[in-house]
C-alpha cells in the first residue's frame, strides 16, 4: 500500500459525515498530528460495515480487537511501522526477524494462531544498463483469524494495486483477510508474464540474428537472457511448494472455499514452470547452434586457405628448385625458360586439385 497515495476523505471538511447519513460506509481519515514517520497502510471492515483507512498506528489494536477484517501494510524501513508487529500483532520473535532479512528464502511456516509466507516479487529494473537485470523484493505476508499483515521494504507494486482495489471498494474485505491474501499472491505472480513476453519477443527475433544476419553480440545476449530464464526459475520453484501447501493442506486459517481460489495461483506457477523450462531449451539449442555456425565457417575459411596453399605449393618447390645458388642452372639461358616453369607450376596445383577433389578431401 502506498504511503505516497493522497488519504481518502482528509481535508473534505465532514465529508465523512455526509457519507454516513447516505447509508455509505463511514471513512475515517488518518490523522497524524507532528508525527515524523508516514502510517502504514490500513484497511479495515468492522462487521456493522464501518470502514477505516490509514488510521493512527495506535488505534490499530482497538480495531484489531474489534473482530472484523484487518489489513495492515508496514514499511520494515520504518522502524514505528515495524514495531506493530511485536507490540499489537505479538507475532513470533523469529518471524519478525526474517522480516529485517533481505536475502529471506521463499517459504510458508505455520506458527500458532497466523501463517508466514515469504514470497518475492520480480520485474525488470527500469534504469540499468542491461535490459534483462531484475528487481526483486521480499513480500513477508502474516495471516491472522481475521488479520493480514504485509511487510517490505520500499513500495511493491503488487501491493500498491491490491490497495488501490479495495480503497476503490473497501466492501470486497468483507470477503475474508484469506481472499486479501490471495489477491495480493495473484498480483505477484502474475508480475512474471510481462517478463515471459519481453523473453518470447526476444527469442522470436533470435533466429533471424543468428542464423541470417550472424550476429556476433547475439551470443552475449543469449548468456544475458538465459541467466534471467535460470534467476526467474529459481525464485520460481519456492513459490511453486508454497502454492501447493495453500491450495491443500489443511488449516483453520483457510477455509475450503478460500484454498480454490489458491489453486488458480498454484496452476499459474505451473504454466510458468513450464515456459520457463521451453525457453531454457530453446535458448540453449540456440546457442550450440550459433557455435556449430561459428564452426562451420571456420571450415569453411580453412577449407579455402588449404585451397591457396595447395596452388601455392608447387610454386615453392620448383621456385627453390632453380633458385639454388649453382654455376649451371637448367634453362636459365633459355629465353623461354620462365614460362616453360610457370605452366609446369600451374599444371601441378592444378593436378593436386584434381586429385584431393576425387578423393574428397577438398
């Protein structure tokens, strides 16, 4: 959830009253008063149907306790955010660690009374000199009876929409904290398939590089986009049991009804497994065949040299020949002489020719 995002309903000037009297859900605007640190991002649904977004950080625990679909967004870069987690979630104290762990392997650990997901989001870095590096940040995901709390560092697009979402219709938290979750999982997978498109363009334009145009740097940028096809795999295959655990173990934090819909996560995962694994192949079969090119046009320029050193032979023989330092040198008053030796060079390369090319060495 942005922290950047304008509040909805602070400076309206009783804008929320007029809503209540309309039968609307009331919004209740932040309201944080000197405080340097931003708020995190809060989503709340009472069960009369109340709403509440970005509320003070310490009116947190009284919705909380309150009973009715909770979503929190903390910044783990701001450490009055990251406090929550300890002082009104009491979550686990390993758990809260993990969350300051930038290099936090994906996983899903159930402790008592909330799930921990660790999942990463991925997308190609908007100002780098190579096209194909990633950005990636950890998305920690604590699931409560009736609270969600994610925590990042910095602002994580999956989020950003999921919040734009429900600030658009803060009646779809009524569904469930678990629907919430499953929104924001969704999200972040799917931030794979726009790098599933970049990779496919790439690859649809790699056989007339390689194979017409031969194209020396082609090879590099194979190396660049198979390393992305390898990092985005790796980072894929935790997902992959994650989504599995959530679609069918069973939990009292996921209803039946809820883990179905885990299961659309789950079948995603798996067809992007499998783009993944067809584009390695094919990037793979691309680059032995733009070696095996870069070999066969290496025969091919040895093939001709040997054709040059093979004219060239007699003339090297028969020239040291009559170039010895002798008093008599054959034919050497004879003023045909040169020529006489030219055509007896050239007949003999050309003999050689002939010969190599019947035996098929040539």
């Amino acid at each position: 959830m942005s922290r950047r995002r304008r509040r909805r309903g602070a400076g309206n000037g009783g804008g929320a009253d007029a809503a209540t009297t309309v039968g609307l859900p009331r919004i209740v605007p932040a309201s944080v008063p000197g405080r340097p640190d931003p708020a995190p991002g809060t989503i709340y649904r009472s069960p009369d149907g109340r709403v509440v977004l970005d509320c003070h950080p310490r009116e947190v625990a009284d919705l909380l306790a309150e009973g009715g679909p909770l979503w929190v967004d903390i910044d783990s870069t701001v450490r009055s955010q990251h406090a929550l987690l300890e002082k009104v979630f009491t979550l686990h104290p390993l758990a809260i660690e993990d969350t300051l762990n930038p290099a936090s392997r994906v996983k899903l650990e159930e402790y008592p009374g909330f799930l921990y997901i660790v999942i990463r989001t991925v997308a190609l870095a908007a100002e780098t000199e190579d096209p194909y590096d990633l950005d990636t940040t950890d998305l920690h995901c604590f699931l409560g009876p009736t609270f969600l709390v994610t925590v990042h560092a910095g602002p994580v697009a999956p989020v950003d929409a999921v919040a734009a979402a429900l600030r658009r219709s803060p009646e779809l938290l009524a569904r469930g904290v678990e629907r919430t979750l499953h929104a924001v999982l969704d999200r972040t997978i799917d931030e794979y398939f726009p790098i599933l498109d970049e990779i496919d363009g790439f690859i649809d334009g790699l056989e007339e590089r390689v194979f017409v145009d031969f194209d020396e740097e082609a090879l590099r940028d194979v190396f660049q986009v198979k390393r992305l096809v390898l990092t985005l795999r790796r980072y894929l295959q935790p997902s992959r049991e994650v989504m599995s655990v959530l679609s069918n173990r069973p939990s009292v934090l996921l209803t039946p009804e809820a883990q179905i819909y885990f299961r659309d996560i789950y079948d995603h995962v798996l067809r992007i497994n499998d783009s993944l694994d067809t584009y390695r192949e094919l990037l793979s079969s691309t680059m032995d065949s733009y070696l095996s090119q870069v070999s066969n046009r290496l025969g091919a320029a040895t093939k001709r040299l040997s054709v040059v050193a093979t004219m060239t032979l007699p003339f090297v023989v028969v020239s040291g020949m009559w170039g010895m330092n002798f008093a008599q040198i054959p034919l050497s008053n004879w003023p045909y002489g040169f020529w006489a030796l030219l055509l007896v060079q050239l007949g003999l390369g050309g003999l050689l020719l002939f010969i190599l090319r019947r035996r098929g060495v040539l």
